[in-house]
C-alpha cells in the first residue's frame, strides 16, 4: 500500500497566563462543545428514491441514492466557531453542511469547483459517505471527526497528490482493500478525483474479490503504472525526434531512389540474327556507309552534289541507330521512373511524418485540465477576512489547532492590550504553491488585509511547518517587520533533534517586536507583491516547436554520417567481392607476392615461438602446394619445409624447445624467401626468423662489440635499423653501438619459461647452425631428427 507522508502530532508548549485564565478558557470551551453537541449528529441510510439525498448550500439539486446526508447542523458553522475549537470540530461543522468538504489551501490542485464532482463519485458507493480533501492529516483525524459528526458511513481523506486513507463506521464494505487499490493503480499525475474513483468502483466489490484484487496489485510495483501525462520536457523530446524523422527517413528514401537511378537499364529483347546473305544479294548498310563517304568527299561540288549527301546522312543515322547490338543499355527513359517515383516517396514519406505525429503523439496536457475559478482563488482569503472581523484570528480548518484554549486566551489577551497602539491579526494557515498565492505568505496577508480593509499588524502561523510571517498595513507604519526579520523568528529551530516547532513562545516573542516597535513615519504597505500570480497553463507546447528545429540540425548531421558509413559499407563490400572473384578466377598467388610473415621481435616467448613455428609451416606448404612445378627455389623451399616439420615432431611442436621452434620458425622464413627468388643462402647476423640475409655485409664495427667476424651478413631491416640509430656514426662509441645492436639481436627463452633468455648462437644444437648458412641449418635439423 502506497505509503503517505503526514506529520506527527507535536506537543505544544504551554504560554504562562494570568491566573484565572485557564479556568475561563475551559468554562467557554466546554460551553461551545455543549452547544455543538445539542442535537445529534445522523446520517441518512441510502433508498433508492430521491429522500435520502443530501443538498450542500452551493447546490439545490438533490443527490443521488447512496450519497451521504449532512447531519442535521443545530451548532455553529465552521466559519463562525470559536477559535478554540479543535481541528475535529471545525472539520464536523462543515462535513455538517456538505458531505464533501474540499480544503481551500489548495485551489490551484483541488480547486472547491470540484466539490460536485466527487459529491457525484461519492454517491456512487451506496453508503453515507464523508469526503475530506486536506492537504496534510493524519488517519487518527478520521476518528476523531466521526465521532464529532456522529454519523456512520465511509469517511475518505484524500490528500493533495492523491493518496487515499478511509475508516469505515457502522458499513460493511472493503474500504481498505478499495483504498490499497486505488493508491496502487492511480497514476501519480492523474489528480485526487481520479484516485477517489477508482475507489468508489472497487468498493463495491465483494470482499473476497477486492482482497484478491488488491493482493494482485501489490504484487505489481507502482513503476508498472505509467504516468497518465506527460511534461514540457518530455514534449521537447518529442520535437527532436520529429526533426530528426522529418530529414532521415526522407533522406534515406532519396539516397537509396538516387542509388537506383544511376544503375544500368535492362537489356533490349534481342533481334533476330540476320539470316546468311544470299549470293548476288545487296547489303545495304555498306551501300549507305559507301554514299555517305562519297557525299562527304570534298570534290563532290556543286547543287547537285549536295542534296544527295543530306539524303545519305539522314539514312546512315537510321542504319546506326538500328544496327546496335542486342543487350545494349536502356537509356533515360527508366532512370527518369525511378527518379520520378523517388521524388514523391520522398515528399510523401514527410507528409506521413507530419500528418502521423498528432497520432503518435496526442498529448496536450501536462496536468489534469481543471477549472480554476476566480471564487476558488478568493475563497480562503474570504473565510479568513470574515473571521478576522469577528474574533481578529482565523483558525484555518484544514491545519491542526497549534494552540490550547490557555494559551489562545493569553494571546488574545496580549492583542487585546496591543490594539489600541497597532492592531494585530492572526492567522493560523499554512503556504504552499498550490495555494492561491504560489507560496508566498506576503502576498496572502496582502490579500486578506485586501478584504477585511482593516490596517495593523497581519501574523501568518503555519501549524505544520512552523513558519512565521508578518506584515503590516496602514498609513502611519511601524518598524515592526524590520524588528521581525532581526529576532530571527520567522523559522523555527532546527538545531536541535527535537520536533517541538515551538509556536507558543515563538508567537509571544513576536507580539514582543509588535510592543516593542516604534513609528516610522512612513506608510506601511507590506514587504511583497499583492496581486495574485497567475495561473500556471496545463497546455504543452505544440509539435512541431521549441525542439524541432534543432533535431532538424541534428537530423542533417545524422544523415549525413549514415550516408558516410553506407558509402564505406559498399566501398568494403566491393573491395572483398574483387578479392574473391579474383581468387577464384586464379587461386595461384603472383610471384611478387609478399614472401611470407615477417617475425620482428628481438625476445619473443616460447607461446608466440610454438604459435608462428606452427603457422609459418602451414602457410609455406600451402604457398609450396600451389606453386609451379618449374617456379625457382622449389626445391630449396621443400628442403626448408621438410626440416622445419621435423624439428616441430608429430606434435606440431607443442613438446618442441624454444630454440628447435625458432630454428623451425627460421626455416620457413627462408623458404619463403626461396620462392620469392632469392638465392641468398646465408641469413640474419641479429635475427634468423628475419630470412635471407640481403642487406650486405655487417658494419665493421660488429667484431669490435663481439658479434662474430666482419663476413656475416644482415637483413635490409636490420641494416637500415642501424643506420637510423646512429651506430653506424664515427662519433658513436662502443657501449651505444653495441645497445643499438641488441635491440635488433634475437634471444630464445629457456625450456621451462624461467630462466633468463640467451642469444640465439647459443641456444639449444640446431639453431647456432645457421651462422654458416641455410643449408647447415637444413642439414643440422635433419641430424637432429634422425638422433632422437
């Protein structure tokens, strides 16, 4: 059951007072309940006929069966009760009067204009039933009001946004099970009537059905049930996404109408061969093309001349024109359909985005649409002006009472003795945005000295929230607001845990600043605005508006990076089909294909060692398998594949050494080479996975920094590596030339992983081999398989 928020009841701290004043207090309030208590409180079973409706004072009509009669009413009205009386009291008087009472703290949610609207809701339950639509109460006010009023039924609060909290008295019916159900599936924005009604429907169901139903419901959290309305921000995003669908849905259609334009036209239905030319048969064709080269011939002069070559011309246009090949492109005429019919599914595609919107989006309304009158706007500043003339305090009946009976005699006192100086007036009500004044105490204060045309001091008591205001009116003015906003009485104390507001002595002290302020000789006209603000409008901004001219902006972005990914979609499309269709057309790679991989890392792993040994000796058999018979270096490739797989085992070299897999991996880089051409038998100095050793000889400097004698040879990577680091310089010293080297020098990892990598001459028996040449290494690899 959806949970509501209502405040505590606060205990009250007691004022000191003159003796004798309590006494009195209680003597006049035992009096008021006496005379309110008179006569009983009844109210009228339900019959079907017309006697057991009940008429508010605002209505004459009489209402339906079911409805709730106004107990008969012997005491005062809420309006005229004495300040003393409870909340209880004041709220029975006017239920008294009309069996829907609607708070006027709240117009600008619950307007009073809708009292007939849930009167007529409330006839729909069969029984007597009480409304009482407050915005903050607690469910003990209930009871407390039943037992005022005296009359059995249903008595509903329902609270401003909507939440629902009813007592049965003397009905059998399911109300707490109808009000879980109702609190539950009432969307949060549907407004106070709609969570009512759905309350009168359920409950009238049986009770087993209701339980059933609310069981149901709780099982459901309150997310399952959308919001009935939308917000202004919700209706901007509905903007964007209409220029957004306005520029991309056309756009595509147009792209891809254009992209079907450009393409070639069907083939023409082929003619018929010309059957074989009989013999003495003329061709007709060569006679005009004959003709037209004799018209053309410039010594073909005078009148006579040129009449037969126009003649001539004109039928050797028709020959072309009818000589053209079967299956030749059709020309405009289909490009022109295609553009043609493009165009108007373009212009239609935006008309359907125009003309679907109001259907797709049909919102107009960010609230419930209510009927604000000028009457529910004046109606608590009416009720307070009159009991202001009264008494000089107004005690709102939807606030709790703050005071006791001690405690308002004390203060009447204390104004009683101010009045002669500045007159002060109390009001005990609380503000809100939904008020009539948007929140603002000033303006409210402003209003009711507005109706009651009396000058002085105006004191708003929230009872809630524990909030001061004051205000002062009159031609010869006080500093008494001045004095008000220096004491710091406006809020109440929060700096402590305790929920005591407080109000009794924070009311003393502010009819202290009231004593003790001194004229100013200056008009007084309050310290705020005095007209009421104006009624917020439920209406959303229209489609079309606000964003729609940026998702326009965005629209064109959008479909100008789809055109660019659809553009790079087809380019790799087409590229991958060539590559495709060329592999099939010839699946035997060109000679200058690119020799194989290349392995650059000067300290690779035993995994990346055992991952390229293994995939460089598929990839060369598979280049070897479709190589020619006759292509050169054949030979030297086998040889390289044979021993580069007897190296790896039967295993394909998972059990292998690291120094046999880089050997393996050597191996088949130089047969790659092979292939390629090379004839080069030596490899690498610094790395033998880099192949055939085609850079030239190594730098002189290579013995000095104990790399081998000054014969052996490096790859062109290698060489050009050390050219670039500046080793090669006369300026560069031993330990730099010697660091550039290593970066490029192969190591092998151990056996087990372990242990620290050592240079590939020393590592394992067949790997060092290759310092001689290929053909050591091939040979040495073969020893080694034939030894294990």
């Amino acid at each position: 059951m959806r949970t509501q928020k209502r405040t505590a009841d606060r205990s009250r701290s007691a004022t000191p007072v003159a003796p004798g004043a309590p006494l009195a207090a209680a003597v006049l309030a035992a009096l008021a309940l006496l005379t309110a208590a008179a006569t009983p409180a009844t109210a009228a079973d339900p019959t079907p006929g017309p006697t057991a409706a009940a008429t508010a004072p605002a209505a004459s009509a009489p209402a339906a069966s079911g409805s709730a009669s106004a107990p008969a009413a012997s005491g005062s009205a809420a309006g005229l009760l004495p300040a003393e009386a409870t909340q209880a009291e004041r709220l029975a008087a006017e239920l008294r009067r009309d069996p829907v009472y609607i708070s006027a703290d709240q117009p600008r949610q619950v307007p009073r204009s809708l009292g007939p609207e849930f009167a007529a809701v409330a006839r729909r339950t069969g029984v007597p039933t009480y409304v009482l639509v407050l915005p903050d109460a607690d469910r003990t006010l209930l009871a407390q009001v039943h037992d005022r009023l005296g009359a059995d039924g249903l008595y509903v609060l329902v609270q401003k946004y909507g939440g629902l909290t009813v007592s049965a008295f003397g009905v059998d019916l399911p109300a707490e099970d109808a009000a879980r159900i109702a609190n539950h599936v009432t969307p949060y924005d549907a407004g106070p009537l709609a969570g009512f009604t759905v309350f009168a429907d359920k409950v009238r169901l049986g009770k087993d059905q209701a339980a059933a139903e609310a069981l149901a419901t709780e099982r459901h959290g309150d997310d399952d049930y959308a919001g009935r309305y939308i917000s202004a921000t919700d209706r901007q995003n509905q903007n964007l996404l209409l220029g957004l669908a306005v520029v991309v849905l056309p756009g595509l259609l147009l792209a891809l109408g254009l992209r079907f334009s450009r393409r070639r036209g069907l083939p023409r239905p082929t003619e018929p061969a010309p059957a074989a030319r009989r013999p003495g048969a003329v061709d007709l064709g060569k006679r005009q093309a004959v003709a037209l080269a004799k018209a053309k011939d410039p010594a073909a002069k005078g009148p006579t001349a040129k009449s037969p070559a126009k003649s001539t011309v004109a039928k050797s246009t028709v020959a072309k024109s009818t000589g053209k090949k079967a299956g030749q492109p059709a020309p405009a005429p289909l490009r022109r359909t295609v553009l043609a019919v493009t165009l108007l599914a373009t212009v239609a595609a935006v008309l359907g985005v125009v003309l679907a919107a109001p259907k797709v989006f049909p919102q107009t309304l960010d609230d419930p649409d209510l009927t604000v009158t000028r009457a529910d706007l004046d109606a608590r500043t009416t009720e307070a002006a009159a009991a202001l003339a009264a008494d000089g305090i107004y005690q709102d009946p939807s606030a709790p009472t703050v005071l006791t009976p001690a405690q308002l005699a004390a203060v009447r006192q204390r104004t009683a003795e101010l009045a002669a100086r500045t007159p002060v007036y109390l009001l005990f009500t609380g503000s809100d945005s939904d008020d009539e004044s948007g929140g603002s105490g000033t303006t409210l204060l402003a209003q009711v000295h507005q109706r009651t045309g009396r000058d002085g001091v105006y004191v708003q008591v929230d009872p809630v929230g524990g909030y001061f205001e004051l205000a002062e009116f009159g031609p010869a003015g006080t500093d008494a607001p001045t004095r008000f906003r220096h004491a710091d009485l406006r809020y109440p104390d929060r700096s402590t845990a305790s929920d005591d507001l407080r109000i009794p002595d924070r009311l003393n002290s502010v009819l202290d600043t009231v004593a003790a302020a001194r004229p100013t000789g200056e008009p007084a006209y309050g310290n705020g605005p005095t007209a009421l603000p104006e009624l917020r409008s439920n209406k959303l901004p229209p489609l079309f508006s606000s964003d729609f001219g940026p998702g326009l902006m965005l629209g064109f972005m959008l479909y100008g990076v789809l055109l660019l990914l659809a553009w790079a979609a087809i380019a790799v499309t087409r590229a991958v089909v060539r590559s495709r269709r060329a592999l099939a057309a010839d699946p035997t790679p060109p000679q200058h294909a690119a020799p194989g991989p290349r392995r650059t890392a000067a300290q690779p792993s035993a995994r990346q060692l055992r991952g390229w040994a293994a995939e460089d000796t598929r990839a060369l058999a598979v280049r070897l398998a479709a190589a020619d018979q006759d292509a050169p270096g054949r030979a030297r490739a086998w040889d390289c594949l044979d021993a580069a797989e007897l190296l790896l085992g039967e295993d394909g070299g998972r059990t292998a050494d690291p120094s046999d897999l880089a050997a393996a991996t050597a191996l088949a880089r130089a047969g790659f080479d092979a292939l390629h051409g090379s004839r080069e038998a030596r490899l690498c100095r610094l790395s033998p996975l880099h192949g055939a050793a085609d850079g030239g000889r190594v730098p002189s400097w290579f013995p000095v920094v104990d790399l081998g004698t000054g014969t052996a040879r490096l790859c062109t990577g290698c060489l050009d590596a050390l050219r670039r680091s500046g080793a090669d310089r006369p300026a560069a010293d031993r330990a730099a030339r010697r660091a550039e080297a290593d970066k490029l020098l192969l190591r092998v990892p151990g056996a087990d992983g372990r242990t620290e990598a050592t240079v590939w001459d020393r590592s394992g028996q067949v790997l060092p081999a290759a310092l001689e040449n290929l053909d050591a290494l091939v040979l040495r690899a073969r020893e080694s398989a034939s030894v294990q």
